[in-house]
C-alpha cells in the first residue's frame, strides 16, 4: 500500500498508466495516486478518466489532483516525474531550431536535447528541493528528457533517491519478439550505454543467449541502422543511434517532415476535446498511434517490483560507480540492473569496445557539461559544451545556436 504522485500529471498520456495500474491490479495496490501540474483544467480531466478507468477495473485507489506540489508529494513512497517544460511547442522549437544549421532535430539528442535540458534542469532542480523536505523517503522515477542530464543534475545537487527509465531499450527487445516469434517476458539483456546512446551486448530468452540468432534478423529489426553495420559492431544499437550513424540521411528525410513537436501539439488540441468528456473510461485511438510502452513495459514492472521486494532486471538511469569502464564514476549511464527494492545487483564492468568508446564518451562529457553549464549560469559553457557534441562540433555552430535558443527562450537568460 502506497501513494504514488505523478508530477507532470496533465498529460494525457497519463492515462496509459492507469490502464498498466489497471494490468497489474493484482500485484501492487496504491492508496492514492495524486496527479500534480499547473492546469488545473487539464488535471481535473484526466484525474476523471483515471477514476473511470480505476472504477471500471474495480479498484479503490483514489486519484486526487493539485496545483501544490507539497500537497503531491507529501506522504508519497514513489514519485513519478514526466514534467515537460514549455509542453510540446517548446519541443516542437527544439527540433526546429537544429534543422536550420543541418543538424538533426530532436528532442533529446544533440541540440535539441542541450534546449531542452536548459529549460528543464532549473525546474527540475527546485522539484528536487521539495522533494527533499518534503518527502525525503520516496523514490524519484524520472521520465523526463533529456533523461541522462537531468538525473546527473540532480544527483549532483540533492540528496534524493532518484533513478532514470526509458523505454527505448524494451522497444528493441518488443522487436525481437515479434521477429523471432518469442514471448516478450522471457527476453532479458545486458546493456550499457546512455540514455538514447546504448547498446545490447547480449539479449537472452529463457537465460539462452539468443544473440547470434538476433544478428541474422537484424535486417527485419526496424532500427533504421543498416544490418551490415549492427553484425559488423556484434551489438544490437537502439534506433536512435541511427542519428549518429545515418546522420545525414535523417537530416534529408526530416525535410520532407513536420516537426514532431508540432504534430503532437495538434494531437493534444484533440485530445483535450476527447477527455472533457465527463463518462471517458477508454484510451482514445490517438493516443494509442503513438505505440508509447514507457508505462507497460518500463515504469509500471518497475514499481511492482520495488513495492514487492522481487528481483527483477531494468534498464535504468544511475550513477556509474565502475559499471562500464572509461567514463567516470559519478557521470550518470544507462545500463541494465538486477534489481530488489532499489538494492542493486550488479553485473560485471562492461569494457566498451574501441568503435562505440569515443562516441560514449563524447556525449557524456557533453551531457556533464551541459550541468555544469547550467548551475554556473556559464554561457562561454554552454557554447563549450554544445561544441563537443559529435553533431555539431564547430565553435561557430555552435554558439549560433546558443543565441538562437537564448532568442526563443527568455527564461535561459541566467547564462551570461
């Protein structure tokens, strides 16, 4: 029995979590699930849908909501982070602003992600202080981009217990799966890298190595990432390496797309619609086109897990501390854990091979100093850090991009 506060709760995307709760329904049982943003308009729908969807299922946990963040997350035993600040136009101004110098438009990687985690890590940093006084026992899930900044920020700053889930991993293994004919939950792997820059080594079904049987699929794998390329590497990348590795084919393509900040901004005009309606117990179709996995495969087994006591294997965003060698001890990666109740089962150093070494390193020493940047209000910093990314590179790339964010973003004039 616990509560559970949700922080960024408005988003309607919320409402794939109360349908996981709802799956799980027999393995962990939460009190209060309390729903926390700053539209209370927004919070009062979607707390609606979740009572409808709990009442429907048969169960009894109340779903409250608030604009205070005390009030979220006092008494809390797990909190959920997803905030997005600026929502899904700033994102959509994220994506663009790196498209007009030929680079890749993301939300995470490369500029897109260094706007991001500009705007992010302050807030964040303050959520973090709350926690702290206010419920200083809880777990922190973070959800929130970019995942492998904003958990080093926070781990160097507050003493909370805090720790990074991503789904991006499990959408490979949900893809092995359904190629080789397999059972999800038997899949499992060991896996290293960061968030949005990782590898599997090996990936197991049943405790088989299953690897080699993977490679000869990599074709049907829907990486993005040419086949020849994964066999040659014998590690299984998720897609987004394909904006490293096929950076100049994403650019070509991204031209003849929208930006996805902005298709999903006009998704959430319908949706407010949608969930306005008082009786609204079923996930809109919309919402389910996006194939989001992060509650059912990722966060929700989680926190079964850690309410339970069971041990059980999640890739997950934590201080190094040894884990893969070559980067330093506090920066924080993404590898996968055996984990019970937070205690962490460790499997042995990973050695990075030559080929990926420099790549990793580069984007960690970039994501580091994009904190250190941030709390030293250092603009000749953040120009450093972004120069150092693999994406951009050029001192005068660089900074234009910078001014550019600094143009759209007044509330990142603390750089000087």
């Amino acid at each position: 029995m616990m509560k559970l506060s949700v922080l960024g709760g408005s988003s309607y995307y919320t409402s794939l979590l109360f349908e996981a709760l709802v799956q799980h329904k027999e393995d962990i049982r939460i009190t209060e699930l309390a729903l926390h943003g700053r539209n209370e308009s927004k919070l009062a729908d979607v707390a609606r849908f979740g009572a409808n969807m709990f009442k429907k299922a048969g169960i009894d946990t109340a779903v409250t909501f608030t604009t205070d963040r005390r009030r979220a997350i006092e008494g809390s035993q797990l909190i959920l982070c997803q905030i997005r600040v600026g929502g899904m136009q700033a994102r959509a101004i994220d994506e663009s602003i790196p498209r007009r110098y030929g680079i890749i438009g993301d939300e995470t990687v490369g500029p897109g992600g260094f706007s991001c985690a500009l705007r992010t890590v302050p807030v964040m940093a303050d959520i973090a202080a709350d926690i702290r006084r206010w419920a200083p026992e809880a777990l922190v899930v973070d959800l929130t981009n970019p995942a492998s900044i904003v958990v080093e920020a926070i781990l160097n700053r507050e003493n909370i217990n805090i720790i990074g889930i991503c789904d991006l991993p499990l959408i490979v293994l949900t893809r092995v799966a359904d190629v080789l004919n397999l059972d999800y939950d038997g899949l499992s792997g060991r896996y290293f890298g960061l968030n949005h820059l990782g590898f599997y080594s090996n990936i197991y079904y049943n405790g088989d190595d299953i690897t080699t049987a993977v490679f000869e699929h990599a074709e049907q794998l829907g990486l993005g990432i040419d086949a020849d390329l994964v066999r040659s590497m014998r590690l299984v990348p998720v897609p987004f390496l394909r904006h490293f590795y096929h950076h100049s084919q994403v650019v070509e393509e991204q031209k003849q797309q929208p930006v996805r900040g902005q298709v999903l901004y006009e998704n959430e005009q319908q949706l407010s619609r949608l969930f306005a309606q008082p009786e609204l117990d079923e996930i809109p179709q919309i919402i389910r086109q996006r194939n989001a996995i992060w509650y059912s495969h990722a966060v929700v087994p989680f926190m079964v897990a850690y309410a339970s006591n069971r041990k059980g294997r999640f890739i997950v965003n934590i201080r190094n501390r040894g884990r893969i060698a070559g980067l330093d001890d506090n920066a924080v990666v993404e590898v996968s854990e055996d984990i019970d109740a937070l205690k962490m089962w460790r499997t042995d150093a990973t050695k990075m091979p030559l080929y990926v070494r420099g790549l990793v390193q580069a984007v960690k020493a970039f994501e580091s100093m994009t904190v250190q940047a941030i709390y030293e209000g250092s603009y000749d910093k953040a120009v450093l850090a972004l120069m150092s990314h693999p994406l951009v590179g050029q001192y005068d790339v660089a900074k234009a991009i910078l001014d550019d964010i600094l143009r759209s973003y007044p509330e990142v004039d603390y750089l000087k």
